[in-house]
C-alpha cells in the first residue's frame, strides 16, 4: 500500500494535478483515500485564543494546522472461499407393474342384515327420541364440540367467550326445534314470480 504525507492543500493539489499516476501505482482503478491528520502538537489549536468570537470574517482558511496523507494500493492477497457442494438428493425410482386387482367383497346375506336391524329395534324400542339422539350424539362428541368452539373463539381474539355443556345443549334445542329456516338463492330475487317459503 501506497503511502505519501503532505503539509498543505497546495501540495496535496500539485501531486494530484501533476505527479500522481493512477496506473504506476498498485492498485489501478481502485479507490485512493486522503486522510486528514491532526496536528502534531495540541497547543498549536486550541479554543483559548485573543479573538474576538463576534467578528466573523468572509475568508475560509486554505489549510488546516494538521498534515495530510494519501493512502493508495490493493491488497495482493485473493481470498477465495470454497463453497461446500450440498450433497444430492437422490431420487426415488419408481417402478409400476401391471397386475390384476382382487377385490374381497364380503357379501351380506338378508338374514344378517335382518338379524342387526332385529338388534337396532330392541336397542330403542323402548326409549324416546330425546333418548335415541342421545345415543348417537354422546356426551364426549358434545365436550369436544364445546371444546373446540372456545379453541376457535380464542383464536380469533375473543377471549372473554365461554360455553358449556348445557349451554350447548339448550342452543342445540332451539335450532332443531325451530327448524333451519334457509333463505333463496340470489338469483331468485331478480325474478318476478311469487316464491312461497315456508317458515
């Protein structure tokens, strides 16, 4: 690396003008640096001076009381870095044979359809449908219904909801009682001819 040492701006601007050589020098094309030293003694600058600080002049001073430095020139060693290669994949060969599906259908006779229909009868023969519905609509599928609701609730910030069992039920009773009231297509509304729903 390159190195001069300059104490004015005069003869820093001489050098550049008339003796610098960009390609001579080591690193051609590349970035040169001027760095302003501070002087060498403090006292030649300091802020106690015999100047009156309210009269301010027009002039700029040409030179600073430091010296200058010009660094130029490249680094002569390369870094190269390796890449680690990622090892490949390999991919699975799939090989397709043609052969004939078998299928074991187990054919159901009519009296083993009769005999479970026999069963179901005797199962509910004597309950009400309340009963009935509650066979099939237990109370853990109800938990996990009322479970998953609050899950959702919570989800989507709304975490003073709650819900229980009962709660459950009672809504549950109210939409099959009152029956599920859809309402027409929206195609229906453009059309002129009366639609009869029943409610």
């Amino acid at each position: 690396m390159s190195r001069r040492k300059f104490s004015t701006l005069r003869e820093l601007e001489e050098y550049w003008d008339n003796d610098l050589d960009l390609t001579d020098d080591d690193d051609p094309g590349g970035t040169i640096d001027i760095v302003e030293l501070p002087p060498d003694r403090a006292d030649d600058v300091s802020d106690l001076e015999d100047i009156d600080d309210n009269i301010l002049e027009d002039t700029i001073p040409n030179d600073v009381p430091g010296s200058l430095e010009i660094h130029g020139g490249r680094c002569n060693e390369e870094v190269t870095v390796q890449r680690k290669k990622k090892p490949k994949k390999e991919k699975p060969i799939s090989r397709w044979k043609r052969e004939r599906a078998s299928f074991n259908i187990s054919s159901q006779g009519e009296e083993d359809c009769e005999q479970r229909r026999m069963t179901m009868i005797e199962r509910v023969k004597d309950k009400r449908p309340v009963e009935i519905f509650e066979m099939f609509f237990t109370d853990d599928l109800v938990n996990h219904i009322v479970h998953q609701s609050v899950s959702y609730a919570t989800q989507n910030n709304r975490h003073q909801f709650t819900l229980s069992s009962d709660c459950f039920k009672k809504i549950l009773g109210f939409l099959l009682l009152t029956g599920y009231h859809s309402l027409p297509k929206n195609s229906y509304f453009r059309n002129s001819d009366p639609l009869f729903i029943q409610i």
